[in-house]
C-alpha cells in the first residue's frame, strides 16, 4: 500500500488501520513523524500486521471497506494522508 504523509516533525507515532471486505480488521505502525511535509510512505501488504475480527485469516480480502490513521497524543497537528494504491 503507498500513502502519501504529511508529517508534523514531532516524532508522534502514526498507525494505519485498514478493514477488510470480510469484516477482518488489520493494524499497522508505520512509525514515527519525523518529517515535516509531505513523504511517501510504502507498506507492504503482507502478514506483519496484526489483525482481528471477521474472518480472522490474515489475509486482506478487496475491497477494503475502511482506513484510517492514528497518532499519538505527541503529535502536535494535523496528519493529513492519502492512498496512492
């Protein structure tokens, strides 16, 4: 999965969860906003995320039915992102 991130440089940990056509609910750290900006960001859509619900199977099932982004209280503004693909 590419996103773009505009990151706030500082450093609040950013996490992407993502839910599947099957109800399965996936969760990823994508890490620290380090940067100030916009920055691509590349995940790659394997079994490193942790998931639950639905069909439980560790697999994403397209379409996916849901995403959205977290930080941590540290971050001070807006993470704005977008799927690339």
């Amino acid at each position: 999965m590419d996103v773009r991130v505009f990151g706030d440089g500082s450093n609040g940990k950013l996490t992407l969860r993502v839910m599947d056509a099957m109800g399965e609910k996936f969760v990823k750290d994508v890490g620290a906003l380090s940067w100030t900006g916009w920055q691509p960001v590349t995940l790659a859509i394997d079994r490193t995320w942790a998931h639950s619900a639905g069909n439980n199977d560790g697999i994403i099932d397209l379409p996916v039915s849901q995403v959205a982004a977290r930080t941590t209280a540290r971050a001070r503004g807006v993470c704005w992102w977008t799927i690339l693909r």
